[in-house]
C-alpha cells in the first residue's frame, strides 16, 4: 500500500505591531521562511520589509501539521476566504470555486443558498422547408429543445426539475423566463397536455428528424413564468448583458444580466428557487 504523505502544514504570517494576520500559506519543510528572502515587488513583501525596518520580524505560526497537500491546499482557502481582504494573498488559492465570492452576501446564490440553478438558454432556431426548431413553439407548447449531435443536446439534458431556464433568441434578445418541469426527452415522448407532441406539430417538421437514433433533437419540459414574442424581446446594447453560442450557461455570476431580465420580465427569482 502507497504511503500517504503528511508532510504538508499551513502557516500564517502575523504583524508584530498590532497582531494582525496578514498572509496564510501552505507549504513543507522549510516554506513557511521563504517569503523573509523575496524580493517580489507584492503587497505581502512591503509588509515584511515595513516590520523589518522597525527592527522586527514577523511572527510565523504553523496553524495545521501532519496534512496531505489536498487538506493542506483547502485549509489555506478556508481561510484565505474568511480574512480575504485584509490578507497579503494575492491567489484567491485553489478551491476557489467551492467557496462563495465575498462580494455576494447581500444575494442568493445557485448551489450556495438553493439547490436549482438559473441558465441561459439559446432557443437554437433551425428552419427548413418542412418547420423546424422555433420560438413559437417553444412558447405554445412549453418546452426548450437542442440537438442533431451530442455537443447540443447534452447541455440541455442536464437541466434538472426546477432549474431556472431565462431564454435567449438570437438576433433579438431575452424572450421567456420559465421553470424546468420535466427533464429533456425525445420528441416521440414529449408531452404537451397529456398528449404526444405530434397532435400538434407535424411529424415532418424536423424536430422530429433522427428521433430515432443518437442524433436526436431533446426537448426539456418548461413552465414559462413570463414570455413575449420574438419582436417584444428584452436587450440594450452595451448593457454588459450575456449572450453565448452556446446551448446553456450558469448565469450564476451575471448579476447586470439577472437583474435586467428580473425588471424587464417582472419577474423576482427568489419566488422561483427552491
């Protein structure tokens, strides 16, 4: 059995002057000294060289021994997140993005304060001669869909019951807020008010086409809480909005475009997490 190695510990640099915490780092060994012979020109450095010139040193403490590099790495973000802003640190640390960005406690974040997530969501029009993949189904008959090759398709399939969908219709902006109530299947098990989709639509629209095979268009189940049509769609122009090619996208730290889409479609996302 491979020996795990513990020889990893976390320190912390402290100022003789006041007793403030100024730096947190990780290391093994004789690391925790290191930052006494830097030269960089950093924040952390002019802190040592100010105590220095007073005929001091730093204080250092170890404040966690025995540790895997992993324990150790998680540690220092622990916190360096707990005093981020009044540390040296320049690293934000690894782990970063299991922790909350500091600057958001006045909000309720996706995977922090609720389980479901709010998407962007490219409606993904296709046309052709026999219909095809538009908005005004999508609106009728409450659902999103992507497909024709794994790349589309995926993004949507991982949408799960109650995760946020705000709709984007390219060429003209925002069209719908809504609530995932079904996660995504192929149109022949589609359903719209307990009947097939093709009451409705056309089995030669080309929704319907590779239906029986990998290239499959999905199509997710969406209770829009608010939508309009393609000529009434919300966008400003240099706003800072978000807008991707891509099928689906965490709108998790697009705050300018969350609340402009909240406003414009009278709509308070709290009302919708769970």
């Amino acid at each position: 059995m491979k020996k795990i190695n513990t020889e990893y510990y976390v320190y912390v640099y402290i100022d003789p002057r006041n007793y403030e915490e100024f730096y947190y780092g990780k290391g093994k060994g004789d690391r925790k000294y290191a930052h006494l012979s830097d030269e960089s020109d950093t924040e952390k450095v002019r802190r040592i060289k100010a105590i220095q010139k007073e005929n001091l040193e730093p204080i250092i403490k170890v404040i966690a021994k025995d540790l895997t590099e992993s324990e150790a790495l998680l540690i220092e973000k622990t916190l360096i997140w707990k005093l981020g802003k009044n540390l040296t640190n320049i690293s934000s640390g690894h782990y970063a993005k299991k922790f909350r960005p500091h600057d958001t406690m006045h909000k309720s974040l996706p995977s922090f304060d609720f389980h479901n997530g709010i998407y962007y969501v490219n409606v993904g029009e296709s046309r052709s001669k026999n219909g095809g993949r538009r908005w005004e189904e999508c609106r009728q008959y409450g659902f999103l869909a992507a497909g024709q090759g794994a790349q589309w398709s995926d993004p949507l399939r991982e949408l799960s019951k109650g995760d946020v969908v705000v709709a984007y219709l390219k060429g003209h902006g925002y069209v719908g807020i809504g609530q995932v109530l079904q996660e995504a299947v192929r149109p022949t098990e589609f359903m719209y008010k307990g009947k097939a989709l093709d009451s409705y639509i056309s089995r030669d629209n080309s929704l319907f086409r590779n239906c029986d095979n990998e290239k499959s268009d999905y199509l997710v189940t969406i209770g829009w809480k608010c939508s309009v049509e393609r000529g009434d769609a919300y966008w400003k122009k240099n706003a800072g909005l978000f807008t991707a090619q891509r099928v689906k996208v965490n709108l998790q730290n697009q705050s300018k475009t969350l609340d402009y889409v909240s406003e414009k479609f009278g709509i308070d996302f709290k009302s919708l997490k769970k």
